[in-house]
C-alpha cells in the first residue's frame, strides 16, 4: 500500500538528521507531499519526523479533498422576485 507524506512545518532550525531524513522522504518545503510506500523503512523515517509531517492512507486523502470540494461547490443560484 502507500502512504502519503506531507511536510506541515518548516525546516528552519531542525537538526541535521532532521533534515536529512525529511530530504531522504523527498520533502523540501512547507506542503510538499509525497507518495511513499509502506514498508518498514519509510514507517522508521516517518517515525523521526512525526512531529513535522501528516500520514495519511489512500483512502484518506481521497475523502478529505471529497469534502474539501463539497466545501467549494457551487451553491444553487439565488431566484429572486422583485
């Protein structure tokens, strides 16, 4: 399976294994997102810089820009009788 990684935070005064394993997950800047696979090497990665990142499944990110559209749509159009 995959997951996708997105960078939350910045880099700015992160230590050196930081940002190198944040450059090894192939995250640069600020909502980056990439997506990686699910094996054991990625989970360890992940682990280091949990608290920079946002981990979501397939199936997650499809249902939040589902209801991220929803939220944009286009409202019916306002009839009004003068």
């Amino acid at each position: 399976s995959t997951l996708f990684v997105t960078l939350r935070r910045g880099t700015a005064g992160k230590t050196k294994d930081h940002l190198k394993t944040l450059i090894g997950l192939g995250l640069r800047r600020p909502r980056d997102v990439r997506a990686l696979p699910n094996n054991s090497g990625t989970r360890g990665a992940i682990e280091k810089v949990k608290h920079l990142v946002r981990v979501e499944t397939l199936e997650s990110v499809e249902e939040r820009l589902r209801v991220a559209h929803e939220h944009r749509a286009l409202r019916e159009p306002i009839d009004v009788k003068h």
